[in-house]
C-alpha cells in the first residue's frame, strides 16, 4: 500500500524539502508498522525507516500516535482516489458499484499488515483516533451519496441517498474489512466485493423508496 501524501509545502526549496520530509516519515511509519505493528514500533524506527533525524520528526509530529492519524488519512485519502477514479459520473451508478468496491478493495489489500494496522490500532488512540475515523468515514460517505445522487441516466434515475443512509453503507464496508482482518483473511478483500456491491444496491434502492 503505497503512501503519498498531499500535506502543502511552503514555496520554494525550503518548503519542499518540508514536504518531502513529511512524506518520507509516513513512508517510514508504514515501512516499521508492516514489520513491527504498531505496539512495537518507536520513533527510532520510524526515523531510521524514513531516513531523517529524530528533531525532524518532531517538526512534524508530536507523538507516534499522531504519525499513525497521518498515516491513516492519508492512506484513506488514496483509497477514496483509487475508487473516484474508478466511478464514471457519465454513467449509470448501479452499474459502476461492483467496479469502484473492486478498487476500493484491491488497494486495501495491497499490504495486508498496514491494513491491520489502520483499521484496528485507529480505535486504540482515544478521541483522536476516533476524531480522524470520522473525518474519513464522513469524506468517503460524502463520495459515495454525491456519486449515487448524480448518477442517474438514460438507463435509469438517479438514487435519492441520504447522508444518513451513506453514513450506513460505509459502517456496513468498514465492519465487512474488520471481519476480514480478525478471520486473517485481509489478503483476501476481493471476496468482500459481491456482498459490499449488494449492499450498496438495496441501501441505495430502500432509501429511493
């Protein structure tokens, strides 16, 4: 699971070297947590990985909690891409489902371990890490009812989704990729594709009603 990160950089050489440290330490933690897991990486491991010093580091972050929120929403930040760039608003939204839950899938399974990582250790960080939960699950809900709202067609109308109903659709995702990683099964997210895709269908039919 590639990590990039979209953090701005001050103008100038200065402030690309910022971001490029930036990056660099998000590479790193996601390097050390695929090893290690969260519990036992540290920040040496974490700077050793990205190759920068320790007070850079703490430029950026505070704690190895924060480092691990970064992470996390920019890894979330990707996978949304992976599954914009998969929806065609051109086309009818029912017929697009199967193929944007197949991107969305396929990029969380690229590395099974992070995986782990940013779904579970998030809810062991307190109200941050809930805070960046629902900063995420709010921006994919957003994505998912404008793409479903405005997808109507020759072929067919639009959905009428509502906020609260795509709120839905993403809890029932998140806890389908939850029970794939507690069953070991997180290389396998491929298989959530079908009941993910049938999911989205009824709660998106049942609230056009």
């Amino acid at each position: 699971m590639s990590i990039a990160t979209e953090k701005p950089a001050a103008a100038g050489p200065s402030g690309d070297a910022v971001h490029e440290h930036y990056s660099r330490l998000l590479e790193g933690m996601a390097r050390a947590v695929a090893a290690k897991g969260y519990a036992e990486t540290t920040i040496a491991d974490i700077v050793r990985e990205a190759a920068v010093s320790r007070r850079t580091f703490y430029e950026h972050f505070t704690t190895k909690a924060e480092c691990l929120i970064a992470l996390y929403e920019a890894a979330s930040k990707l996978a949304l891409r992976a599954v914009s760039e998969a929806f065609d608003p051109a086309q009818p939204w029912h017929a697009q489902v199967e193929r944007a839950m197949s991107a969305y899938f396929d990029y969380l399974a690229q590395d099974p371990v992070l995986l782990r990582t940013l779904f579970v250790e998030i809810l062991g960080l307190g109200m941050p890490g809930l805070a960046a939960r629902r900063r995420v699950n709010d921006e994919i809900a957003s994505f998912i009812q404008l793409a479903i709202n405005g997808g109507g067609s020759q072929e067919g109308p639009a959905a009428h989704l509502t906020s609260e109903m795509a709120m839905t659709v993403v809890g029932g995702i998140n806890e389908l990729v939850l029970q794939a990683i507690e069953q070991d099964q997180a290389g396998s997210l491929g298989q959530l594709v079908a009941p993910a895709t049938r999911l989205v269908r009824a709660v998106a039919a049942e609230s056009s009603r």
